[in-house]
C-alpha cells in the first residue's frame, strides 16, 4: 500500500508543530484484519471492520505499528480510525507509553491526538510532558505549555507542576523557576519538582534555598524532598545542613525508606563521615543493591578500601548480586589503596564469575590502578585489548601515571592521543607539563606553555570551599588580598613559620619553573585549599574542619595539611576531586598514596 499524507512532528509552528508530506510504503496489521474478514467487497470490508473494530483492538493495532519504519504507518492508523479516537483514548496511550519509558511515542501520540483537533484535558498534560523531559525536548515542551496556556490550564496545579519539572530537566531553571513564582497553587509535589531542577542543573546551593522557603511557606516535606534536598548537600559537602535535615527527619517522623535511607547514606560520605553513614547503613530495615553500593564507593572515596572490600563480600553473602556499579566502587577502592592484586582478581572476577562486561570506568580504574602501581607496560596492554575505543579518561589515567614513575615517551604518546580526543582540555597540558618537570626538561616544558598560549588554553583554577555554622565559604588560589582576607593573608604566614619549625619543606619541584624559589614558595602558600584552612582555624572551635576543592589536592598542600593536623590539633578533612583526605595528629587516611 503507497501512502501519501501529512504528519504532525514535535519541532515547532501551529500548536508547536511543523506539518510536511511523507511518501512511504506501509505495510501494517490492518492488512491482516482486512484478510481474515470474509470475502466481500472492498467497501463492505471497510464497513465491517469499521464495525467491529473497537478502542482495544485498535491500541493493539497501533501498538504493533510502531516499528524501525517511523512512525507514517501509526499516523495511518489514527488518520483512518479518527471515529475511535477521543481524549480518553489519547491519554491511555500516553500513560502508557510514557509509562513503559517508550518517550517517543508518547510524544507521537499527542502530536495526533492535535492534529485530530481534540482537546486534551486535564490528564493529557502531566504524562506527556514527563515523556518531553525524559527527551529533553525543551522546544516541543514549550510548544506543550502554549497548547495548555490557549485552553486554560494554566491554573491546574497537576500540569505547572509537571511543566516546572519538565524545564528543570530540560536545563531551563530560570524558565521553571519564573513559572513557580507565577503558579497560584502549589502543593509538596510542585516545591520538588523545583528542587529537582536544581539539583538537576547543578544549583546545589539554589535547591537548598528552596528547601528553606518550602519549609517557611508551611508546606510539609515528605520524602522526595529529602533526597532532593539531601543530593544537593552531598555535592556541596554541606555536613551541617545534611545532618539538620536528617533530624528534621527523625523529629517529624518522616518514613526512612530505602530511597531516603541510601540518600542519607550518600550524604554523609561526601561530606566526609563515614562513621555516620555506616550507621544509617546499620539501622536501615530494607536495603537494595543501590543502598550497598553507596555503602562500598563511601568506604572507597574515604579511604577504608579494606572496608569496601568486606562490604562486597556481605553483600554477596547476603544474596544480593552485584552489578557494574558496585564493581566501579570495588575497583575504586583497590585504586585509591594500590591494591594491584587484588584489583586484578576482583577485575577477573566480575567477567568470569557475575558475568558482567566492563564499562569504560571499569578500564579507567584498571588502568588508574596499574599505572599507579608502575605496572605501566602491563595498563597499555590492557587498552590495546580493550573491546571499546579508549577515551580521554584512560590516556589521562596512562599520562598521570607517567608523571608518577618518569615515563616521558609514554606520556608524550598518551598526551597525542589526549590532543586528538580532548585539544582544549588544560589539565592535559599540565600533566605532559609535570612530566618534564619532573625529568627537568625545561625547553619542552616550554613548548607545552606556547602550546597553550597559543590556542588560548587555561588551566582550570583552584577553587575551595569550607562549611562554617551552616554558611559556605569559598576562596580561589592566589587571592588572600582580596577585601577582608587580609586576616587570613597573616594567618597563613604564621602557618608557615610554625608548620617549619616543625618540619615543613615547602614541595616546590612541581611548580613554574621560570620564577625563582622564593616565589615559589610564594604561590604555593596561597593555593585555595589553604585559604579555607586558614580561614577555618580563625573562625571556627569546631574540632574537624571540613573543605571541599574543585582540583586533586597537590603534594605541597598534603604535605602542609597533615604538620597542620597534629600543630593545630584539628582533624582536617579534604574532598578533591578524585578522594577523600582524612588528616589526623599529622598522618592521612591515603597512607600518602593518592
């Protein structure tokens, strides 16, 4: 059967769609009805299947003709058999499809249901628009809001929820936030759904605003505002206002399920307390494999790789089966440790015994873990083995290593392959850079920096951040001067003069070789994380400080934070970009292994 006929798609114009013409050759189940029938003629046939034919048949029909061919032979269907199709029947479809995660579909299904000039009602909304997020389609989700503006919902509570959510997940949080303000009507639903397009869109500290205002406009959270709320402060590392909200819950008697539960567990190991996570973990009274998950990366990223590796074999012993992102947290662990062996077992282990094929994370710890190791002949083998294209998270692994262990002409092969995945990337440009300077081969250094001058590439500034009675303070590197610092300009030199008498030797090999050494010494004092240290010792009684830095903590700042731990006698807990750093009376939880 040729057709030709014209189709509505989700891209723009009247109510939000672009019509064109499609020829196509479509061959659907119709076909097969029409031939069971009995013989007669062909308008007969058309009458009595017409006849027979009712609203469950036909969702089957249209079920089945969804196929690699698009979707012309569906629009056929709703084109042919419009007499059955009314509103009722167009949002059972988008239920269920956007049910089934079958997005496009939904999507296609109101795309006809206007095209047929049927009015949606006050169910169309919410589902189909939770189907444009889940596509990100922001465009056609603004087209959606029009439709629902010109046929006067734009005061039903269910459809702006599901619109603040649906511009929050499309990265539009200005857009889902000025709807919020203007909605007349909200209720928990509509206040989470503006969190979590917060949280989605990395406006951490916006979300826990929200959170604030949620609770002083009366509304009472339940809990997926918690986890809402609880992600934000994990990302923040924001302890204090983690473990108000863990109260919160507790004094209102809100239900810690499993959700809420691994939530809370998430949060305390991000923010650096593994004692209270373990705990949660202890008491909670269902657990799934995301809740023992959570548990091993938390023991993993706080340096307790021991602890992560026992909490796998539990957890396999209580007959929960471990996927691929427990093994991530596995192979984790046995990196930031310098588990070679074990890492390797554990590796052999997830192919051979779970029957689970590694993920490009699984390879990136493997060769994180073997380069660290200085097995660095035996991590490029393994690329070369590799089922799947190594990306830049592999060659940036293999140049790190290289650095460590002096391995320049490695390096220089894994920074071309850096160049032609990642060529604006600055933090590959200072890692070929730290291997020369570690062998001192200033002249090459050199060119690495015209490289960047040359295309305009910078480094990624340090950044940190620490938590003081519920308010976070963050500082940049190199930025003591700034208005008001100057306290802490003289804090960090006496710093300085008391960590030396103790011991300290400013790590200055690693810095601008071009400078001499007391400027050197210098820069290095004024790296961000310092700043919040100083900052925190002059403004805080608290006994652990707690900081947050955007970049890998250097060897300079590790080596200055654990004389500080034991001068100051504070316990001092850095978050970087790869782990986390318990100093305590002058030693680290990494065992000087990062």
């Amino acid at each position: 059967m040729k057709a030709s006929l014209k189709i509505l798609t989700p891209f723009s114009s009247t109510y939000g769609f672009r019509a064109y013409t499609i020829s196509a050759s479509v061959d659907f189940p119709m076909r097969t009805v029409l031939q069971e029938m009995p013989a007669q003629s062909h308008t007969n046939q058309k009458i009595a299947c017409d006849k027979t034919i009712d609203q469950f048949s036909l969702m089957n029909l249209i079920d089945s003709s969804f196929s690699s061919n698009g979707f012309a032979p569906t629009a056929l269907l709703f084109h042919e058999f419009s007499r059955f199709v009314d509103c009722n029947f167009c949002n059972t479809l988008i239920r269920r499809y956007t049910d089934s995660k079958k997005h496009s579909h939904s999507v296609f299904v109101y795309t006809q249901m206007r095209k047929l000039n049927i009015l949606p009602d006050f169910s169309t909304f919410p589902s189909v628009l939770k189907s444009v997020a889940q596509l990100c389609y922001g465009e056609v989700g603004k087209s959606i809001h029009c439709n629902a503006i010109q046929l006067g919902f734009n005061t039903d509570i269910y459809t702006n929820t599901a619109l603040v959510y649906m511009y929050g997940i499309c990265q539009q949080p200005d857009d889902a936030l000025q709807l919020f303000d203007e909605i007349p009507e909200r209720n928990v639903v509509t206040w989470n759904a503006l969190i979590t397009s917060y949280t989605h869109n990395r406006k951490f500290r916006e979300a826990i605003d929200v959170f604030r205002e949620m609770l002083a406009s009366g509304a009472k959270p339940g809990e997926v505002t918690m986890v809402g709320v609880l992600s934000a402060c994990s990302h923040l590392g924001a302890l204090s206002q983690g473990k108000w909200i863990h109260d919160y819950i507790v004094r209102n008697r809100l239900r810690v399920n499993v959700f809420v539960g691994t939530a809370l567990i998430d949060m305390y190991a991000k923010c650096g307390d593994i004692d209270e996570a373990k705990k949660v973990f202890e008491t909670m009274g269902f657990k799934n494999i995301y809740s023992w998950n959570v548990l091993i990366s938390a023991y993993a990223m706080n340096g307790q790789g021991e602890a992560a590796l026992q909490a796998f074999d539990r957890m396999v012993v209580e007959d929960f089966k471990p996927d691929d992102v427990t093994f991530l947290g596995v192979l984790c662990a046995c990196c930031h440790q310098g588990f070679v062996e074990e890492g390797r077992r554990r590796f052999s282990n997830m192919i051979n015994q779970f029957g689970l094929q590694p993920k490009i994370v699984h390879y990136g710890c493997m060769i994180d873990l073997l380069g660290r190791g200085g097995f660095l002949d035996e991590a490029l083998e393994m690329i070369h083995s590799m089922r799947i294209n190594p990306d830049a998270v592999i060659w940036r692994a293999l140049l790190g290593a290289c650095r460590f262990h002096g391995r320049e002409e490695l390096g220089e092969f894994a920074f071309r392959k850096l160049m032609e995945l990642e060529p604006t990337n600055g933090e590959n440009y200072v890692l070929i850079s730290n291997v020369y300077i570690r062998k001192k081969q200033w002249a090459e250094v050199g060119d690495v920096r015209e490289l960047m001058d040359s295309g305009g590439i910078k480094k990624i500034p340090g950044c940190s951040s620490i938590e003081i009675e519920n308010v976070m303070y963050e500082f940049k590197a190199s930025d003591p001067l700034k208005t008001g610092h100057e306290e802490i300009h003289k804090m960090l030199k006496d710093m300085k003069n008391k960590l030396k008498l103790a011991g300290y030797v400013a790590e200055t090999e690693m810095a601008l070789y071009d400078i001499d050494e007391e400027d050197k010494e210098h820069n290095l004092i004024y790296h961000s994380e310092k700043l919040a240290l100083a900052y925190g010792l002059l403004n805080s009684s608290e006994p652990t400080l707690r900081i947050m830095k955007n970049l890998r903590i250097c060897q300079d700042c590790h080596q200055f934070f654990k004389l500080a731990s034991a001068i100051y006698k504070r316990t001092i807990v850095v978050r970087d970009i790869k782990r986390f750093h318990h100093f305590i009376g002058g030693l680290c939880s990494c065992k000087d292994y990062w």
